[in-house]
C-alpha cells in the first residue's frame, strides 16, 4: 500500500514521514484533525511525537485533503490494540516470527496450521507491513504456552527465517 501513496509526498521528505507514521499508528484524518480512534489529537503534540514542526503536520494533512486516493485511504484508518506486551501478564504465549521474505503468502497460515494441531487457541495474529518497517515480524498471541516441540516445527515453516517464543 505504501508504494501507491509514497509518491505523493516524494518532494516532501518531512510529510512522507508523517504520513508514514500515520499509517502505522491507523491514524485517521477527518477534516483538518488527526483522530486515534475517537479522540482527536492536536497537531502540537502530533508534532512533538513525530520530532517535527507543527506546521508540517498541517501541511501533511492539506496534502491528504487535496488528493482524494489520499483522503479515502486516510478517513477510514483505525487503531489496532497489540496485545504482545499484555501476553506474559494474562499467562498467555507469544510467538514472533521473523520471515525470509515477508511477501512469502502462507507463513501465516502455516504457523497457525501448526499451533492448531497442538489444540492450542489463538487470540491474535498481527504482522508488520512490510512496506512500513525495515524487519517486519508477524507476532501471534496464543491462549496458552507453546510446547517446547512445537518451536522447531514452526522453524522449519515455509518462509520463516527465526522464531523467538515469549
């Protein structure tokens, strides 16, 4: 998705990276405000959080409302609660696979396929988008702790290059 919208922002590094930013947070844009769901965040403390000038997150979201394949995308993001952290507290496992190429279709599906034949639940599956981040992962959440023989058969799953359990 990213590569269909970065080249809106190509002469403006600053809004790339906000608007980037944006996107992995499911920030969403409504008028000429950034909203985290329903709460509407101030353009100060967007540009705090971003380590950028005020302005350039006004200007971000002008260059948004301007472009309707922009406007359309960015009206309808949501956040997503990521319950990685949440997991060791609630006694649940976590499973983060590293791929060999997050374009690979099917890690998901094989890993889950695996977790499944242990009769073991999962809460949920999330990955990066690999056009957003550098190393993206795909972290799945499971109602219980993966068995230590399940670690070497997620290894060896189509297009995993690492496992870390947690």
């Amino acid at each position: 998705m990213w590569k269909q919208l970065a080249p809106y922002f190509d002469a403006y590094p600053t809004r790339k990276r906000i608007a980037q930013k944006m996107l992995e947070y499911g920030l969403r844009v409504q008028g000429t405000k950034v909203y985290c769901g329903p709460i509407e965040l101030s353009d100060s403390k967007l540009a705090r959080a971003f380590d950028v000038d005020r302005r350039a997150i006004a200007a971000t979201i002008a260059t948004i409302r301007e472009q309707p394949e922009l406007s359309k995308i960015f009206e309808k993001l949501q956040p997503t609660c990521h319950l990685r952290e949440v997991a060791p507290v609630m006694n649940w496992g976590v499973v983060e696979i590293i791929p060999t190429d997050p374009s690979t279709p099917g890690i998901l599906a094989e890993v889950a396929t695996l977790i499944a034949s242990e009769n073991i639940s999962i809460r949920q599956a999330i990955s990066d988008d690999f056009e957003l981040t550098d190393e993206p992962r795909l972290y799945v959440i499971t109602e219980g702790t993966i068995p230590p023989s399940l670690i070497p058969r997620i290894r060896h799953a189509k297009g995993v290059k690492a496992v870390l359990i947690y």
